[in-house]
C-alpha cells in the first residue's frame, strides 16, 4: 500500500473527497500486517477519533479495494479481513485464534494442478491452516495430536 500522502493524492486525482476520517484509516492501515476486519480497524479508528463511523469505514476500504491498493481476503463466509499488503504472497490462517499472516510460496508456477477441466483461471491464493506458533506452545500436546490427526 501506498503512503498515506500518496493515497490522499490518489484519492483527490479519483475525485474522492478526503476528510481527517479518511486520512486517518489511511495512516491505520499503512504498514498494517494484521489483516483487520472492517469492524477491527473502526474500532482503532474510534479510539483516535471518536465519532467516526463503521460505514465510513466500510466505504473506505471499498475505495481502497477497487484502486487497488489492499486485498479484500474472504477467508470464511461473512468474514472479510483487508491487506494492504498487494505484493504477490498468500496467507496462513490459525485455526485457534484467528491470526493471519503473509507467507510466500516460491515457484508457484510449477504447482501441478488436475481437475480444472477447461477452466481458465487468471490467479491463484493459497491459505495455510493449522495453529500458529503461539497456539501450538500452548495447547496441551495430547490437543495438539488430537488435532492434527482430524485435520487430515
């Protein structure tokens, strides 16, 4: 994602109006390697400006989405995170707490896919599951065998 200078100069040259609202989800969001959810990032943006609202929120990520400078990342149905992050990566997702992180897959191109069928697709997003490293120290290790044995 872009500077939060430089995202006001977009905006302004898209004819999207910039307010101190707008400015500050831009600041929130720079540097951001949290994935929030719409409802995360009101809420850190509330603390700094209350009075700020959800649905401006909302329309600035939509802003930001469709020029290109985050990813909106459905990961479960109704639960949308957003990466400023739009280098080519993907994500692994813990099953426990929910964190997600960018990781990179080298050689993506020489992945061997069947089943496509005639499909023709013009991307491709890997999600990693399991626990992160924080979850997989604190679980008990009899959970942690249960676990990985269901998950296969």
């Amino acid at each position: 994602m872009r500077s939060p200078a430089d995202l006001t100069a977009a905006f302004r040259q898209q004819g999207l109006k910039i307010t101190p609202q707008r400015q500050l989800i831009f600041r929130l969001l720079h540097g951001n390697e949290e994935h929030p959810s719409a409802e995360a990032l009101y809420e850190l943006a509330s603390a700094q400006m209350p009075g700020i609202s959800l649905r401006t929120v909302y329309q600035t990520l939509t802003d930001l989405a469709s020029m290109g400078e985050l990813q909106v990342l459905s990961l479960a149905p109704g639960a949308q995170r957003f990466d400023p992050n739009v280098t080519d990566h993907h994500h692994a997702r813990c099953n426990d707490c929910g964190q997600l992180r960018d990781v990179y897959v080298e050689r993506m191109l020489d992945i061997e896919v069947h089943g496509l069928d005639g499909f023709q697709p013009d991307g491709a997003a890997i999600v990693f599951t399991g626990l992160c490293d924080v979850c997989a120290t604190t679980r008990p290790s009899a959970d942690l065998h249960q676990h990985t044995n269901n998950s296969k």
